[in-house]
C-alpha cells in the first residue's frame, strides 16, 4: 500500500525528531535574522544545485537568475547568463526600484526548478515558519501550491529555536540593505534599514542611505504614511540640498503613486515636486545638477500625465533627455527609463512611427530588461502587427523568472488571431503563476463559454468573483451560463447587476439582450442589443439583433443587420 502524502502546517515548535519521512536536507530553520530574504531557499539550492549541474547544467541555466538572487553564495558556481546593465553600474546611477512582484516570479521560477531537479518521494521540514521573510513564506506558500507532495512533500511548524542576538554593524547592515534592494526584496530593506538608521549618525552620508532606501522600499510596498514620515525625518535631520531635492521627490511621488487612485494628492505631489526641481536647479555640480533636474522633471511629468496633459508631460520629457545628454555615457538606465517614458506618450499621442523607434533605443541600452518588450509588444499589437508583437512578448519571457503579464498579453494576441487554444494555454498558465490575476480569470471563462464548456466557466467565474466579488466582466459571464442553462431570473439578476455597474460594458448590455429574446420581451431584447451595438459594434450582436428584429416583423432593418454582420470587420 503505498503512503498518502500531504503537505503540511503545524503550530508549534518541530519533534525532537521528524518521523521517518525521506528528508532531503536536515530540518530548515526559516528565522529571518541570521541572513534575512530567501533563508528556506537558500537552504534548498545549496543541496540541490550542485548535483543538478552535473545531471543538467541547462535546467541551471535556465534559472540562473532566480538561483543567484536567493543564494548568492552559489555564484563561484552558477555563471550569471542574464545580466542587466544595473549590475555593472555604480550605486547612484543604479535607479530602478524592482516592483513587488518581482519576488512572486523569483518563487515560481524556484519552485518550478526545485519541482525538476528533487529526487522523488523526498520531504522537507521548516521551522520557525512564523518568523521567516516575507520571500520565504511567499516561496514556501507556491511550493506547497505547486509542487505535488508525492515529488516533495512539505511541513512547515510556525515555531523554533530563537536564534542568536544580531550583531551587524552598519557596513555589514548596508551590505544586506543594497542587495535587497537590488533584488527587490522591500519588506527586509525596511525592516533592516530602519535598523541601519538607528546605528548611524542622523543627517550623515551613511545614515542618508539607509533612509533613502527604506523610505522607497515603503512607497514601494505601498505604505506611504511610514515612507511619509521618513521622508520628514530627513527634512528634519539634514541640511544636505541634495537629501531634501530627494526628500521632496520621494514626498511627491508617494502623492502621485499611491496605489488607491482617489487618496492621489496631485496639487500637493506638484508643490513637493516643485520644490524638488528649485533644489535641483541649483545644485554647484553640473553633472549633479543635470541628472537630479533630468529625473525630477520626469517625475513632474507624470504628474501631468496624471492630470491628463500629455503635451505638457511630453515636454518635461523631452527636457530631461535633453539634460541626460550632458552625462555622456553615465546614467544610462536613466536615459533608458526617459527614453521608455517618452515613447508612451508618443503612443497616447498617436505617434506610433517615433514610440516605436524610442522602444528600440531604450531595449538597445539594456535587452536583458523585459519590461520594455512587453510595452513595445503591446503597441505592436494594438497596431495589428501581431508577428512581432509575438516576438517581443516571448522575448519578455526569456529575459527572466516567469512573467504572468507576458503570457497574459499572449493570450490576448492568440484569441485575436482565433487560436483558442493556445489562449487557454497562456491563460492557464498565467493562474497557475498568480492565482490572483483576476483578469485572466475573465477572460478564460469568456472563452470557456464561447466554447459551451459550462462547468469549467463557472469555475472560473466562481474563483474570480471570490477575488473580486460584483466585478460586471464576470458577472456577465454568469449571466451569459445561466441563460444557457435556462436559469432566466438567475441570469436576469447577475445581467442587471453588471449593468447597474458598468454601464458602457457592450458585452453585459448584448447578453442580457440575448436573456431578454429567449424570454420573450422581443422589444427589451432590441432595445438592451442597440445600447451594445453603439457602445462597441460587433458582428455578432448585428446577428442577434436582426434575429430580434425578424421576430417583431420589421424586416427591412433586420436585413440592414444582417449586412452589417457579414461586412463588419
């Protein structure tokens, strides 16, 4: 008989010993403090990459970036194959803050090598699951989602030893800080810089650091009144012009990008960033003054891209490239970053020749960076020019750790194109990558439905909604599957709900049209058909509406909807 396995989360501290489980390591200890972000990981690729290289260097390969970010320990082992152009820059020309998902894509491409290289039937133990970073519980929780327990099976206890008191000092502190900030490990860089302040003189050089750094790691996290209030503590604590044109910046920007749109102060992140470009302007270095002018302007324009004024936030950028033209071959991420910007405005603006030639130089500066061919994929898209949008969202893909957003956008493109399952495909993956991307679950159940596979639309829809519950996309699907099953009022209630919420959604409008015709209300069916026939023409709701139509005896204009549906593009 052979043994059920399960992973597993246990409260308390781990046994004295741990049963007689295939351990492929001794027990883990998951506590932050010895070494901070990835400490389970790290644990795992010390065991597993050094018999993976020899059975298959390419397996390694194919997720160096992931490896060498979790244990960078391993780099006298794993060669680094994909590099971005920050790894060779200097401390202050290195500017780009990863988002906070970059660490969901590090856990999948971890997880999906630990999947390929464990010996089957093996086990592992943690302990102090409890007290680990962020990154470990992030990893640990889509091990347990994607890796079967018959390959690895997993057992977390949220107890343990305590570990031995901190002894760091600043310089080993601000070691810890920079590369987690490079990696994008933002909740330990708060943590730990905080730390960094605390054993630094207030308003010092060094002390600027740390603060710098936690202040953007919290805007980044999305925790701007504490960003907020170390942004003040610099104001505060330093007489440095440069620290308060940055302080000012970093105030602004918190206003202009905080994550809930109606808590954006747009008037007061002007006033911040206003001050930050006086600051700036009169910086004594001109390499100094020009760079810190250039990224203040850039920050300015999206403040007025935000107000609507593409013009305007065009002309700040244009500005600031020009002044990046006075740092010769330093800054280049920055000229990268403005030269992307510029290109977006350029799109929104209609100029799509000169958008796409700016993509090509920004990717030019660095094409290890994916961020960009998704961007220039989706213009290419939007332009019909579905070839090379293929190129660059499968160029996203290879540049790093698995990216939901390029196979999303994928997705998009082979629905376009009719090929229906290559769709599902990408979308099924995008799930098993994020089981939160609510977009994907629309669009899955939209194409399941098309496809009259019910149960597993309803599926979708019902994870979706619990994501996101009255989203009108989904419930329209709903409506669209309870029409099918003959369940009208049913369907009346979800179809009147997604009107109710979106009311220039054609797609909610068409379907309840259609429930309206199969119930008999043939005028309401015209009616409901005609608002989604001028919010968004398509051919099929022509179809639907001749039939309508037909049904009231006003043939004339249902032959004239039957045109339009067979020469509609």
């Amino acid at each position: 008989m052979t043994e059920e396995r399960s992973h597993l989360r246990v409260q308390g501290e781990p046994p004295a010993r741990t049963g007689a489980a295939r351990l492929l390591a001794p027990l883990i200890d998951a506590h932050r403090l010895p070494r901070g972000p990835y400490t389970v990981a790290a644990a795992l690729l010390r065991h597993l990459v050094p018999p993976a290289l020899e059975r298959s260097a390419e397996l390694v390969a194919a997720h160096d970036i992931e490896i060498l970010a979790a244990a960078p320990e391993l780099a006298g082992l794993v060669p680094a194959g994909r590099v971005t152009i920050e790894a060779g820059l200097s401390d202050e020309e290195r500017i780009l803050v990863p988002a906070p998902r970059r660490t969901l894509r590090l856990a999948n491409g971890l997880a999906e090598f630990v999947r390929d290289v464990v010996p089957p039937g093996r086990a592992i133990a943690v302990c102090n699951g409890d007290a680990a970073d962020p990154t470990d519980t992030e990893l640990l929780d889509v091990m347990m989602r994607r890796i079967p327990p018959a390959t690895l099976a997993i057992t977390v206890y949220s107890g343990g030893p305590e570990p031995a008191p901190d002894t760091r000092d600043a310089d080993e502190l601000w070691a810890v800080v920079d590369r987690c900030m490079r990696e994008g490990f933002l909740h330990a860089v708060t943590e730990l810089g905080e730390r960094g302040m605390a054993r630094t003189e207030p308003g010092s050089a060094r002390w600027w650091r740390f603060a710098q750094r936690t202040a953007t790691a919290l805007g980044g996290l999305g925790r701007t009144d504490e960003a907020r209030e170390v942004w003040d503590r610099v104001r505060q604590d330093s007489q440095d012009p440069a620290m308060h044109a940055a302080a000012a910046y970093g105030t602004a920007m918190l206003d202009a990008r905080h994550p809930d749109p109606a808590r954006r102060d747009l008037t007061r992140a002007r006033a911040w960033i206003n001050q930050a470009i006086a600051i700036s302007t009169l910086l004594p270095d001109p390499a100094e003054r020009a760079f810190k002018l250039g990224f203040d302007r850039n920050g300015l324009a999206l403040i007025e891209l935000r107000h609507g004024r593409l013009g305007a936030a065009l002309s700040l950028v244009e500005s600031a490239i020009e002044l990046a033209g006075e740092l010769g071959e330093r800054h280049p991420v920055h000229r990268m970053v403005l030269l992307a910007n510029r290109a977006q405005l350029l799109a929104a603006l209609g100029h799509t020749k000169e958008a796409l030639e700016d993509y090509g130089a920004a990717i030019r500066i660095d094409p290890a960076f994916p961020d960009y061919y998704l961007e220039r994929g989706n213009l290419l898209f939007r332009l019909g020019r579905h070839e090379e949008a293929l190129a660059d969202f499968e160029r996203a893909m290879r540049a790093g750790p698995p990216l939901p957003e390029a196979h999303y956008n994928r997705a998009e493109l082979c629905t376009v194109r009719g090929d229906v399952d290559a769709a599902l495909d990408d979308l099924g993956r995008v799930i098993e990558l994020d089981p939160g991307y609510l977009d994907a679950y629309i669009n899955r159940a939209g194409l399941l439905a098309a496809l009259d596979r019910d149960a597993e639309a309803r599926a979708d829809v019902d994870a979706g909604l619990a994501l996101a519950p009255g989203n009108p996309h989904l419930l329209t699907v709903l409506g669209q599957l309870e029409t099918s099953a003959g369940r009208y009022d049913a369907a009346a209630a979800a179809l009147n709900l997604a009107v109710d919420r979106a009311p220039a959604l054609a797609s909610a409008w068409g379907n309840r049209g259609v429930l309206r015709y199969a119930m008999g209300d043939l005028e309401g069916s015209v009616a409901d058909l005609t608002r989604a026939i001028d919010l968004q023409p398509q051919p099929d709701l022509y179809a639907n509406r001749a039939v309508a139509l037909r049904a009231l005896g006003r043939h004339p204009e249902a032959d004239a909807d039957d045109h339009h549906a067979t020469h509609l593009p």
